[in-house]
C-alpha cells in the first residue's frame, strides 16, 4: 500500500467519511424511536452561553478574498475557493501567489465560486469538485458542479466534466456546499434562489440536497428514481455533515423577510426523503410530514459552514457539531443529546466583530491533523474587509 493510500484513509478517517472509527460513531441512530425528534430548543434571546471549553485560536493563513470552502489533499497541501472565482494552493502553511484555476463567473450576489470537494480516490484520479455561477447559452445564470483534474505538481486544473448543471441562481439563496458522503457518493445543497416555494417541488434541484455519482449519475437507491433530490424543504444550507451513516446532520438559514418572517434559522436531523419543511413551516412549528429542527433561534444566526468534530485536538468537542455564522460572527458548539436525534447543550466562542473577535466566519473544517480549521469571510461585502483580508484560523484547545 503506497504512502498516499495510507494518508487518504487516514484522512477520511477522522473526516466527513469517519463511521466506523468507534463504539462512539457505530449507532446507527436513524433506528432511534420517531418520539426522540419531538424536542425542539428554540432560543429567545441571543444565540447561546459562553463556551465553557478554553480554546487557542491562531491564525494561519491570510491574504484571501471570501474563502468559501477549504479542502485537504493527501500530499499536505490544501485548496480553498475564492468566492470571486479562484481556487488557491496553500502549501506548507503559506499561501501560493498564483491561482490554481480561475473561473469565469456569473457574479450575482451570494453566487460565485463555492463549494469544493475532493474525490475520494483522489490519490489515483487527482480530481476535485466545484460549485459555481455561471450564465448558460441563453444569458441566464445558474450554478453548477463541476470536475476537474488537478496537476501533479498542484499548481494547475483542467476541467474534466460537469457533472450536474442548471441548478437555478440568484443573487440569494445560492447553496453551495458539497460534501462526499460515507458511501462515496456527491452530495451537494442547493437554496431555493429566492423563490420559496421550490424548496417543496419535486422536479427543481432548487431548496434541497441533492445525491449524485462521482460521474454525475442518479444513484440507483436514492428516494426518487431517476432524481438526484435526496432532502428537500431547505432555504439556504451551506452546512451539513453525517452523524452516522444514515443521518445528515444539516443548518439551514431561516427567513430574511421572506413571508414576512426573520430569523429562525435552525439545525436538523435528517435521513433520506426527509421534507425539512421550508417555507410551509419555520423555526420550531410542526407540520405533517414535515422533520421538526432541532435547534432553532429567533434572531438571525444564520449559518456558514459546519462539521461533525471527531479530532483528538479539542477532547471536549469530540462528537460535537461545529458551525460557523455570518451576521451574528461566532462559532457555535452543539453537543448531541446520547441516544437521540437532538441536542443537549449549545454553546457560543470566538464571538465578536473585528477586532474583538474574528467576524464572519464561513466554512468549518476538520483537517487530518485533528486541528479545527475556520475560514473568515469578512470581504463580501457584508463587513470591513481588513488589511489582512480573509484568514483561515486554526483551533484547538488552550
């Protein structure tokens, strides 16, 4: 077995793929009793007490613009998409000058470059996914998933395929995040664009997550035969990750007016062909057929990115939730309830716009380290953007 083979199943074993690690991660909780979902915490006032775990958080890298999603390769090496189109090399901590790729855009909004995922067998085929807005032949922008192939010194792409397109865009509600599941398939969350109620049509990819092939195929076993619609019911996801290997663990932002509601942002619990349940119910309501969020808040959170925390780094953490957020700037713990489909405490750090704090933070990401890794995204547009621009910060316990 080479060297890269080994670092990729090490890799995948204490990231997003870790399922079989542990007693701890062996429960396959979508056997827990429907009643388990029934509670829902909904948070009045503010987002949360004080973390009670002393933690460091160093910043490692700097100089970005709107890091939108960083991604681990086995040589050591990161990618991380710039919102404005670029995927940048960081080797040996430092950024690399020169951009990986550069994409030509359809710049609308919360569009952009996006989400990015590595495959699985990257080690054999050097491939790695995008999620991002373009215009399509009749001047319309959508957004899409694309392929493409890493050189073998890192430092160039080349497009391979696109493996799922026509994915509706508008300047909000874009999705983005992509994430490759424990049975090696493509997930990929899409936001309604702005128009709510096609987060509960079965025929758009708009308002879900959807599940794909690495080719881009309909795998043969999801919910709806010949559709890639996996979850459907969501406004505007861009965190989600598996509890086991069934049960996706997914944020999801509440209205900004839409229906004139705010807030009520939330966390769910969901499996395949759940309805989380937007726009026809919001924050803690309940509705037939519809998954009831854990976690919700009546001010505006709303969600970056987030991940299932399984490192050693941060012992406390182990088995947490981990989320970033944007208009509230603070990175939010939420420890999952034993036995259930629920959380038993949440809990608020890093909390503060600059300089007290780090602001906005957008993608989370558990590194192969065990370190926790968070990216700003204090330049677009929504906050100063400093001298030092966009920084991904690495934490672990004090």
């Amino acid at each position: 077995m080479s060297f890269s083979t080994i670092f990729i199943i090490i890799a995948l074993s204490i990231g997003s793929a870790v399922f079989l690690a542990g007693p701890r991660f062996a429960t396959n909780l979508a056997q827990v009793a429907d009643g388990a979902r029934d509670s829902c915490i909904f948070v009045e006032n503010g987002f949360g007490p004080s973390g009670t775990v002393s933690i460091r958080a160093e910043v490692v890298v700097n100089g970005l613009e709107v890091p939108w999603a960083l991604a681990f390769l086995p040589s050591g090496d990161w990618l991380v998409t710039e919102r404005p189109g670029r995927v940048r090399l960081i080797r040996n901590g430092v950024l690399q000058g020169a951009p990986v790729l550069e994409l030509a855009l359809e710049e609308i909004g919360e569009g952009g470059l996006l989400g990015l995922a590595i495959h699985p067998r990257f080690a054999e085929n050097s491939f790695f996914y995008v999620y991002h807005t373009i215009a399509n032949s009749g001047g319309d922008a959508i957004n899409r998933v694309s392929r493409y192939r890493l050189s073998m010194n890192h430092r160039a792409a080349t497009l391979d395929r696109v493996v799922l397109d026509g994915i509706p865009a508008s300047p909000v509600h874009d999705g983005g995040r992509l994430r490759f599941g424990p049975d090696g398939m493509l997930y990929v969350s899409t936001g309604d664009a702005g128009v709510p109620n096609r987060a509960q049509s079965s025929e758009s990819l708009s308002g879900k997550i959807l599940r794909i092939t690495p080719e881009g195929g309909v795998p043969s076993d999801n919910p709806m035969p010949g559709s890639p619609v996996y979850i459907s019911g969501i406004r505007n996801s861009q965190a989600f990750d598996w509890l086991d290997r069934s049960t996706l663990i997914v944020a999801d932002h509440g209205p900004s007016g839409d229906l004139g509601q705010t807030g009520r942002d939330e966390v769910n619990f969901a499996m395949a062909g759940n309805n989380l349940g937007w726009p026809t119910v919001t924050g803690c309501q309940t509705s037939a057929g519809k998954v009831r969020p854990a976690i919700s808040w009546k001010s505006a959170v709303p969600p970056g990115g987030g991940a299932m925390y399984r490192g050693d780094k941060i012992p406390e953490w182990r088995g947490n939730f981990i989320m970033g957020t944007l208009g509230s700037t603070h990175l939010h713990r939420l420890v999952i309830r034993s036995g259930s489909l629920g959380f038993s405490s949440h809990e608020v750090y890093l909390s503060g716009e600059r300089p007290s704090g780090y602001g906005r933070l957008r993608d989370v990401q558990q590194g192969p380290d065990g370190y926790l890794y968070v990216t700003t995204s204090n330049c677009d547009s929504r906050a100063d953007c400093p001298p030092e621009k966009d920084v991904i910060i690495r934490i672990s316990k004090q």
